[in-house]
C-alpha cells in the first residue's frame, strides 16, 4: 500500500512538475503538450516546450534508453507540422525531486 501512495504522490508531482519551465508557446504548440499530458500517451507523464524548437517529455526511467520513444515524439511533432526540433526524453523522478533534467533520450527531428 505504501508504495502505491508513494507512486501515487510521484504521478501527481511529475503532471505539474515542467510548468514553471515553459515559454510562451502557440496554440498548435499547448495542444501538443496537452496530449502529451493527456491519457492518449501513456509513458509521458509531463511534456513542454522549453524554446522555440526544444519540447521535452518527461518520463518515467526504466533503464533503458529513450531514444527510440524521441523518435516516435518526433513522428508525433511532424504530423503536426513541427520540423527541426529538439526532442528530449527526461527523468521525471529526478527533475522532481533534484530539479535535475537528466536526458534518457533525445532525437533531432528533420
């Protein structure tokens, strides 16, 4: 029980964890992240756009790496007209409780 009040706790950090990052984004951009955010992708807890070019997924770490997932956000990112950007896979445990953004993957979108 202990640990699924503890994961419990994590998930609900990790959905407001990235929001103090974000720039101010587009409309095509806020409906990426929502559905990054959004049940539709269920091994995103978190998503945001940090710059222009650069969105960030934030994920649970698993040990394995997260570049094929950057890839798949980036196929993602093009079906909505989003090209050249910066795809980057982050720790969600870590960015909540170090404030670290530790990569578990990334892919440059063309």
């Amino acid at each position: 029980m202990n640990k699924l009040l503890l994961f419990g706790v994590c998930l609900l950090l990790s959905i407001t964890s990235l929001t103090s990052y974000a720039i101010e984004r587009t409309v095509t951009q806020l409906k990426v992240e929502k559905l990054f955010q959004s049940s539709e992708e269920p091994t995103a807890k978190d998503a945001l756009w940090t710059a222009k070019n650069i969105f960030k997924v934030a994920v649970f770490d698993d040990g394995s790496s997260r570049n094929g997932y950057a890839q798949y956000v980036c196929g993602v990112l093009n079906e909505r007209g989003f090209h050249k950007t910066w795809v980057q896979i982050i720790d969600v445990i870590k960015l909540n409780r170090d404030g670290r953004w530790i990569k578990l993957g990334q892919a440059k979108c063309n």
